[in-house]
C-alpha cells in the first residue's frame, strides 16, 4: 500500500490543533494541490459546499443520526482553527476539490454501537451522546498521561501545548515532529482492529484517487496523526470485515465552544477554544493572546466592579511569561495563564480563575450556517419560534420568565411545552413560583396538575449542540412540534399502566394542544381507573382530573368534554376512598403512601363540590378509630377530621384518650401521636384539651413503658418546630401551675430518671433531646 | 542547643554550594541560583547534584512553587497566604535561603510591630553623645535587605497594625527608606524583594487594603487534604526532627496513619467514607500540629513508656495539642472517640481505649 501512495502529500494533524491548522495551510499554499482528500466520513461529501461556503461561521459540526429508530448520532465538530476546516476553505478559495474518505457515517455509528454494547460502562455514554466517535486514543489515557509526566508536565493538554502549540514550525518540522509523536503514542503493535480498518479504507481511498488521475504530487491528505503514521508504515492490511452499515441521515449544524471544550479527550482535546481562536488568528502567537486575554478578564473584574490596574494586567502577563521560561516553554499556555492570573488580578483566590477566566478561554461562541444550508421543517419552525417569541439562543443558562395572561407569552409556553414534549433540550421549567426564592414546590412539575392554574413560568433557556440534534432526529416523528407531540403523547398513552399516568399525558394534552392525544389519554384514563388498585395513582388521578375540571373552563379544547372529566373524577376519587382503608394496613413505612393518598383525597373533598363530603368523612372516622389499622394513618385521620371541623373538642379528647390510652402498647400510642403532628402540629398543639390529654398518657407511662416507646415518641415530637414547643410549653404550665419545668421533665422523662441515664448514649442522647424539648 | 535552630541555608549548606557549583543556567541579578535550581532545591532532587543529596523541603505543588519563584524573579513582592501551619514561613526560609543565602532578615509580624522595625531605629546612647550619624543608626532587617540587594521576611503582616503596612506600602512602591535626620535615602539594590506571610485565619484582624495588596503577587499554599500525601509529609518531617534533635521513637506506620485520619476527619468535619458528620474543633489541626502531635509521642512513649510509640502516646500527645484551646475542643475529641474511633478495629482499639482513659 505503502507504494501506492508514494508522493502523496499526506500531512498529520491533531483535530482542533491551531498550530497543525496554520502549518496545513503553508503547506497547501507552497503544494497547491488540485485534490485535498481530509479525514471524515465519506457519505457527508455533500455537505462540502455548506461547510466551507463563505458565511458558514464555525464552530459547527457534521451531524449524523440514525433513521432506523433507534436514537444514536454522532458530531464531528470544526472549530475555525481546525485543520479539516481550514482544508475545506482552502480548496474552495482555490478552486481545488475536497473529499472525505473516512469510512461513511453508517459504519461510525455501527462501530460506536458495538464497542458500546460490549464495552458497558461505555453504554450510556454511546448510545445518545452527540461526540465525535470515540477516537482510539482515548482507550489509551494512560500512554497519554505518561508521556506528560516524562517531560515533567501534569497532563496531556500541557504536553501538547509546550511541543506543538506554542513553539515555531515549518510545515515539514511539524509534520515530521507529529510523526515521531505518532509512533511514540500509537505505535504499530498497539493499533486496534477498528482503527486499523479505518487506515485501510482511507490508504484505498487515496490509491483510488491517484488511480482515477490525478498525480499524487497533486494530492494532499489531511489525516490524524496515527493514520498518517500507519499509512508510512504500510501496516497489513486487517483480516476483520468492515461493519455493515447502519441507515443514517446528515446534516451541517452549528456548534459551540462550551461543547467544544468538554471534547477534551486525548484525540479530540480542547480546552479552550476561544484561547487557540484568539492565538490561531495571531500566527499562533500565544503569548499575544495571553496578552489580550488578560486585558479582557481585568475588563469583566472591572465590570463586576473589582478594583483591577493596568500594572496588575502587566504584572500577570511578565509572570505568565516568566512562568513559561521556568518550565522551558516557549510562550505561556492555559495552565500559566491561569496561575498567573490568580497569583496577580486574582489575589490568590481560586475562585475567578474558575469562574470568571476559564471559561473567558472557553468562549461562547456558536456557530452559524449559511443561507445555502437547508433547514428541515422543524429547524424552521424553531428558528421562527425562537424570533417571534425573543428567546434567547446561547450556550449558556439564561431565565426566562412568562406571564400567561399576556397571550405571546402563553404563546411562548406553548411552544416550550411542545419542545419538552417533543424531547428537544432547550427549555427546562423550573417553576411557577418567584426566580429569587428558587424553592419550586414539589409538585411543581412542568406538566403537573398545577399547570393548568400558573400565571406565571420561569424556564431556564439554554441553546446547544444537543438541541439541533434533537431538532433533525425529531422529523420522524412528524414535520411539526404538534404532529411530534401528538405522536409522542400517543406513545407515552400506550405505555401507561396507571390511572396517574394516563391523566399526566392528560395535562401534556392541553399544555400542547394535542386534541387527538387528549381524546385517547382521556379513553386510557377512564379504563385504567376502573382497574387500578393502587391509592397513590388514584389519588393523583382524581387531582389531575378535578384541576382539568377547575381550570379547564378557559380552554375550548377542554369545555367539550367537561362531563366526561366530571364523571371520571367522581369514579376515581370514589375507588380510592374504597381502597384507603386496605391501603392503612401494614408498618408505618408501607401505610406512607396511604397517608399521602389520604391527604390529597382530603384536599379535594374539601374543594371540590362534585364529590361526596360526607362519605368521605365517614371514612377518615372509620380510619381513625379502627385499632386494627397502622396508628399512624389513624393520627392523620383524626388530625383531618378535627382541622375540618367535623370533630369537636370533646370528641377529639375522647378519642386521643382511648387511643393514648394503650399504656401497654405505648409505641402503637406513639405513632398515633406522630400522624396526628404530622397534619398541622401547631394548630393542634394550640389547644389546651389536646396537650392535657397528651400529659395525661406521657405521665401515666411507666419507667420501661416510656423506654420501649422513646424511639416512636422521638419520631413524634420531631416535626415540631420552635413555636409549636412554645405552645405546648404554656398549656403545661397552664395546666400544672408554675412547676410545669419539673412537670415537663416529669412529662417526657417519666419517673425513673436513673434508670433511664443508664440505658446507654443514643437513648441518652433522645432523652436529652426531649429535655430541650420541653 | 544553637545548632538546632540553624537557618536553612547554614543547614542544607551542603546542597545549596553543590547546587551552586553545577548550576550553568541563567541567574537573575543577584541570585545565588537559577530559578530551575531554587526549585529543585526547594522540591528536592531524585537523582543526587553534584554528589549531594537533594532533600524535598516542601512537600506539595510543584507549580504553586514555580509561582512563588518566578514572582521573585520578576523582583516583585511575594504574598504567601494560607491556613495556619501549612508551610508558609518553612517556604518563604527556604527560598530565601536559596535565591540570596540568608533566610535571617526577618520581622516579625505582631501587634506590637512598629515602622522602626520595617525601617530603622537608633541607638539612643550613641544618639545621645554623637547626635544623628550613621553609627548611631539601627538598621531594620528591610533595609539591610534593600542594601544588600537581598530577599526580607515579613511574617504575619495580617497582625501588624495599619500604620506597620502604610509602611510596608510605601518601601514597596518606592524601594528606598528616607533617613529624613541624616538627610539621606537608602535604596534598594538590584536583588532586593520582600516575602510576606499572611494568616488566612486572621483576617478580619488586621485585613490588608487593597493598596498593599496590589504590591505583592499572591500564592495561597493550601491545606493538604489528600490522605497517603498527609501521611508523607508528617511521617518525613517527624522523622527529620527527630534526627535534629535525637529524641523520639519512631512511631509505626499504623498509628501515623490513624493520626492523620483523626486530623483530617475532625478539620473536614466528616469522616473519610463520608458517613459520619464529626464537630469541628476551634483549634487548628494543621499538618504541622500533627507533626508535632507525632514528634511528642515519640518522646512521651521514650521518656515515659517503654521506647516504642502506642496508641497511649499518641493519645496523649493528641489530648495534650487539643487541650490548648480550651475544655470544648477536647468535648468534641470525646465525641469523635464514641461514634467513630470507637467503631474501628485495628490500632484504633488501643488508641480508643487509651484516649478515653486520658480524657477521664
Ligand atoms: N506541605 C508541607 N511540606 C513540608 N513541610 C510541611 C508541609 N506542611 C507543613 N509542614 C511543616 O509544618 C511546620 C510548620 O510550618 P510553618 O510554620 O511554615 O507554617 P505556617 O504556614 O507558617 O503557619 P502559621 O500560619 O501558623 O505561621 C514546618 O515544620 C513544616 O515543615
Ligand atoms: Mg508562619
């Protein structure tokens, strides 16, 4: 093979080298070769025009997905001073041709998918993740590791920058510096099948050109270094076959530096690309980048109004200058920059360096395609989508706040409904409530049963290459966001196995105004609640339902079938109440759910008018006075009752009484007493008849009583806070006169004081906690 | 006793003149070595250097080292700030020592310090029978820097009053001190530059305005918290004072292990594993108290055991380090005992034990 291409020009680089990209280009202008033949996948020929026309403005990338279903792509990213790109621009400033002549997309992909499946822990990472495939240097981090370390840098990145970044080359000084470095880092015996496949394929595609014509003088290949290095080599030919294919789909999209940052594998690394932009546009002139670095990062400390001086900008520069003389480099990288900086500007705090200066040399840059790129329809719809609604198109984390009464903004939360639905990351919803306290309820989920009544949403906006991605695979599943959606709410019906699920895609139906989804979620939800036992489901189905019920009346979609949703609710909320009490079975930790399910049961037969009150109180009643049932759900039971009023006083110390009364399974009296704070502790705590009944059990215990229901008692007076105990602690002195301190004690600690010190630290430490506690 | 004290550059003399004699790269004006051998000096050598041994002083990174050195090479003023006990006066000694052969011009940082020891004072007996001369003059240890063209040691400014660093400020700026009663300026000579150690703990004391900070380039030498590297340091630097001093036992490698754990679990609040929170005490635990926690039990288990280190002596020594701040510190050292130390096997058995027999 070896003969085949002799005289070809072939040239190694590193991906996102700025030194390799100038270098290619002196070459390209001393060769001026007729064909330029560069490393990527064969099938993205097409794209060349879009790639290299004059207003595509990297970084962008060569984006390859799958069209068989299955979620899998791939990047090849271009930053402006990558040398495929400046390849690219070059032949089409001079009217040379450029090819691709890696293996296609299709087999990328399939070899990304095998070495996923029998590589595990690499799985995840393979099967949606938007990188440039695994590049086979990053199976070998160690070689890359060792080799810094020989010459007495801490990592890869270091090592590059001093011997190829920052020092002076000629074309040929560097292609043979990069050849050498080659066989040190992937040296013959070390080549693996898939690679090795690969520098067939691109050795045969370089024969073919010079066989269709053109004079291998007039070639030059732009290839990674250990290709270039195995082509001089000759290395045999591979006995294993290439993959089969896999059906894929391509496109130009653009790219951004902070992606392009977090490629930093040991083939692809980048760490900061608008640091070798800034340099590549000098000649690679880093310590003039250095230099304008620092003079933007004491603007941003200036802006944030930290006090910085030209000497301060001039001292960091000498020292990151010094910096790379003592360590034998010819020009300061990332690393003495950074030192620098935080030594001088930064008064030796790490904290700016982190956060203000790396990621000043990361950039934030996107990408731009030119007018000649075409857009598939959802990319379009996007695009408008993103104009008309002012949203904003960085890399970068940004909120936004919508009020749904002004009708473009709740056409922006359409929109970013559909996107979430649609699974394309962009928008994510953090919640309803102000940006500033950030503490989004629970429940407060994008498309909860809270949705329907917001006036308001935050979403945190952020634009990546992620997104595009998902804008070009999305087109299977329909040319618009509310075709995608309906398509995918569809999907999410026919796995739903519970009544909660099917009345979640509910509330994604009218949040994205997917009628025919709706129609069918409400079908789903009608069946799965007539069979669905589980109480927590139901419980979360009937609060669905009797928002959509409560807040529908706004939206027309929803007004046509309020019977249906009236009549659903109603069953749904009758078949939990049925199945409560079965449900309050079992230990405390099974009967959580239960008591959640109650709860919310109990919130929506106080709301709601079209469901039976007294049916369900008679049920709380039942609960809270059957023994047989865990006494925790039975405190919440009771708790419920009295806060509803359907309990009075009287009652309420009659019933606390029986159930404290149980001296002799005081752990069971104990958890009674925990579900009963649990509701709403200060209220209860507020009246006198309550905390004398609790005196009175806590006074009656014996010493080895008191013991066994510590823990459970610990439990229960845990949920207090500073102003229930304050209560409490005036209705015992109320009760029991000036003494109450002693009495209090007496309360919680029973009589046996010696006996109790004596029953080791962790009981000690509860009986102290309940000494603080009165 | 004297020879204990020996500043660095009398006691590794050996390996500064063998560093000297081979050193063929380029020296800033002034410098008794290169910055790439002020920095093997300082790391230390695997290979000897002119057939002398190169003992690592500072155990840590390399590039905050780099950075120390390359400010002074630039004569720009160095900061060195940090958490007590994490190195910094033992750095600034030694690059002192290196880069100019003395480590001894020094002020000391504290309340008390006033201008006349950044700048100068007078013998008042000669002052009284000559009047103003230069006989009568003291020089501070700054200006015979300044006129030796060497590196001066300030430690602790983060104590020194307002006035002392106005001071400092303007010496920084100008490098010359007026001696306005002899009408005459002293100048720094070429070589001259100042190492400054700052107290993180202190802050708030005495915080430095921006205008002093501005003179110095600032490197923060940070608290070790990797465990094995922890262990290197004290188990090196106990086993070197022990030499010096030729007291002590050696302790073995279990209890030293133990005794960083203790420090780091209790410094972090947490234990290793990350299961058990753990108070924090007021005093600080720094690597270097725990080379002295370690350097004391080996002359507790000499002078009062049977010659070799137990968990009764590092108990001992540690109760002894932790009770300086009072009875609170040695309360949250009796809770670390019950719900961690006493949970472990090992040489934790016997330390537990002997611990809570010394805390009783
Ligand atoms: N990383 C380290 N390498 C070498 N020695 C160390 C290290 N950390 C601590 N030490 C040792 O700790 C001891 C105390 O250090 P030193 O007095 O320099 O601390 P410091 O930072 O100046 O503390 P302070 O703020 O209390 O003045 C020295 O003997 C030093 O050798
Ligand atoms: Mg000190």
């Amino acid at each position: 093979m070896a003969v085949s291409l002799a005289g070809v020009h072939l040239f190694p680089v590193r991906h996102h080298s700025p030194r390799a990209a100038l270098c290619l280009r002196a070459l390209l202008d001393e060769v001026r070769p007729a064909l330029v033949l560069i490393e990527g996948p064969s099938d993205a020929d097409a794209l060349i025009p879009i790639l290299s026309a004059d207003d595509t403005k990297p970084p962008i990338a060569i984006l390859a997905y799958r069209t068989d279903g299955t979620p899998q792509s791939a990047m090849w990213p271009f930053a402006r001073y990558s040398p495929e790109f400046q390849a690219l621009r070059w032949a089409h400033e001079h009217g040379a041709q450029a090819r691709f002549i890696d293996w296609p997309s299709g087999m990328a992909l399939a070899a990304d998918a095998a070495r996923a499946q029998t590589d595990s822990h690499r799985a995840a990472a393979a099967s949606d993740e938007d990188t440039r495939p695994i590049a086979p240097e990053d199976a070998a981090p160690d070689r890359y590791r060792a080799l810094a370390e020989r010459f007495g840098l801490r990592h890869f990145d270091e090592f590059w920058d001093a011997f190829f970044e920052t020092p002076c080359y000629q074309p040929a000084s560097f292609r043979d510096a990069l050849n050498a470095y080659a066989e040190w880092t992937a040296p013959a015996i070390e080549r693996d099948a898939e690679s090795a496949l690969r520098d067939r394929v691109m050795g045969d595609a370089i024969a073919a050109a010079i066989a269709s014509g053109t004079a291998p003088q007039r070639i030059v290949a732009v290839l990674g270094a250990a290709h270039v290095a195995a082509l001089l080599r000759g290395d045999p030919a591979p006995q294993s076959a290439l993959p089969d294919a896999l059906p894929t789909a391509l496109a130009v999209v653009p790219y951004s530096y902070p992606r392009l940052s977090e490629q930093s594998g040991y083939g692809a690394g980048n760490r900061a690309p608008w640091f070798y932009e800034r340099a590549y546009e000098g000649g690679n002139d880093f310590a003039h980048a250095s230099l304008l670095v620092l003079i933007e990062f004491a603007g941003n400390l200036r802006a944030r109004g930290f006090s910085v001086s030209l000497a301060d900008v001039i001292e960091a520069y000498r020292l990151a200058r010094t910096l790379a003389e003592i360590r034998g480099k010819s020009a300061p990288g990332v690393d003495e920059l950074s030192e620098a900086t935080q030594a001088t500007l930064a008064r030796g705090e790490a904290a700016p360096i982190r956060e203000f200066l790396l990621p000043l040399l990361i950039g934030r840059r996107i990408g731009q395609l030119g007018a000649s790129a075409g857009r598939n329809s959802l990319q379009l719809e996007f695009a408008q989508g993103i104009a008309a609604y002012g949203l904003p198109q960085i890399d970068e984390p940004e909120t936004v706040t919508l009020r749904l009464a002004d009708s473009t903004q709740a056409g922006a939360s359409l929109f970013l409904h559909r996107l979430r639905v649609a699974d394309v990351p962009f928008a994510s919803y953090v919640g309803s409530q102000s940006v500033l306290t950030r503490g989004r309820a629970e429940d407060d989920e994008a498309g909860g049963y809270g949705a329907l009544s917001r006036v308001r949403e935050h979403w945190e906006v952020q634009w990546s290459p992620a997104t595009e991605v998902a804008l070009a695979e999305r087109v299977i599943y329909g040319e618009r966001f509310a075709e995608v959606c309906e398509r995918r709410l569809n999907e999410a019906i026919g796995t739903a196995s519970l009544a909660a699920d099917a009345t979640r895609v509910l509330i994604d139906a009218v949040l994205t105004d997917a009628a025919q989804a709706l129609a069918r979620a409400l079908d789903a939800a009608e069946r799965l609640s007539s069979i669905d036992d589980d109480v927590v489901s139901l419980s979360q189905a009937a609060r669905t339902l009797s928002a959509l019920k409560s807040y529908g009346s706004s939206r027309p979609t929803l007004t046509q079938i309020a019977g249906t949703i009236e009549r659903l609710l109603v069953g749904t909320f009758t078949r939990a109440m049925l199945r409560l009490p079965i449900a309050c079975r079992g230990d405390v930790e099974a009967s959580g759910d239960a008591r959640s399910a109650m709860r919310t049961l109990h919130e929506l037969a106080l709301s709601q008018p079209a469901l039976d009150r007294g049916t369900w109180m008679q049920t709380l009643t039942d609960i809270a006075g059957d023994e047989g049932l865990e006494a925790t759900a039975s405190g919440v039971a009771a708790a419920l009752l009295y806060l509803a009023r359907e309990l009075d006083e009287a009652d309420l110390r009659g019933l606390l009484e029986r159930r404290l009364g149980d001296v002799i399974r005081p752990a069971r009296a104990a958890d009674f007493l925990a579900g009963f704070f649990q509701v709403n502790a200060l209220v209860l705590l507020k009246n006198r008849e309550i905390v004398a009944a609790l005196s009175e059990f806590l006074q009656a215990l014996s010493a080895q009583h008191f013991r066994d229901a510590l823990p459970a008692l610990r439990r229960a007076f845990a949920v207090l806070g500073a102003s229930e105990r304050r209560f409490l602690l005036e209705h015992l002195v109320g009760l029991h006169g000036r003494a109450a301190p002693a009495v209090a004690t007496q309360v919680v600690a029973a009589a046996d004081q010696q006996a109790l010190s004596d029953l080791g630290a962790a009981l000690g430490q509860a009986l102290d906690d309940l000494g603080d506690l009165l | 006793m004297s020879e204990l004290r020996l500043p660095a550059e009398l006691k590794f003399a050996a390996e500064l003149a063998a560093l000297e004699a081979t050193d063929d790269a380029l020296r800033p004006p002034q410098w008794r070595l290169s910055p790439k051998a002020v920095e093997t000096y300082v790391m230390g050598s695997a290979r000897p250097i002119g057939g002398v041994a190169i003992t690592p002083k500072y155990y840590g990174d390399r590039a905050l080292v780099q950075v120390a050195i390359a400010t002074l090479a630039s004569d720009r003023a160095l900061m060195l700030a940090g958490e007590p006990g994490t190195a910094k006066s033992w750095l600034s000694e030694h690059l002192s020592a290196a880069i100019c052969g003395t480590s001894l011009l020094t002020v000391q940082g504290t309340a008390g310090t006033s201008e006349d020891h950044l700048k100068y004072g007078w013998n008042y007996a000669l002052l009284i029978a000559e009047g103003p001369s230069e006989r009568a003059l003291v020089p501070s240890p700054v200006m015979r820097a300044m006129r030796q063209g060497k590196i001066a040691r300030v430690e602790e400014i983060t104590r020194t009053s307002p006035e002392v660093q106005d001071a400092l400020i303007s010496i920084l700026s100008e490098k010359q001190i007026a001696v306005p009663e002899l009408n005459e300026t002293v100048s720094a000579q070429r070589g001259f530059s100042i190492i400054a150690t700052a107290n993180t703990r202190d802050r708030g004391v005495n915080e430095m305005s921006a205008a002093l900070k501005r003179r110095f380039n600032f490197v923060t030498v940070p608290v070790v918290d990797d465990l094995d590297q922890e262990i290197r340091i004290v188990q090196q630097r106990e086993a070197q004072l022990r030499s010096d001093y030729q007291v002590g036992a050696p302790p073995p490698e279990d209890l030293t292990r133990l005794l960083v754990t203790v420090f780091q679990e209790l410094r972090s609040g947490a234990t290793k594993d990350g299961k058990t929170k753990v108070r924090t005490p007021n005093g600080v635990l720094s690597t270097a108290e725990a080379i002295s926690v370690l350097f004391n039990s080996g002359i507790l288990a000499q002078s009062f055991g049977d010659g070799a280190v137990g968990g009764v002596d590092v108990a001992r020594a540690l109760t002894g380090a932790l009770a300086k701040e009072g009875a609170d510190d040695l309360k949250v050292l009796r809770e670390y005992l019950e719900t961690v130390a006493k949970t472990r096997g090992g040489a934790w058995k016997a330390f537990y034990a002997a611990a809570k027999q010394t805390l009783a």
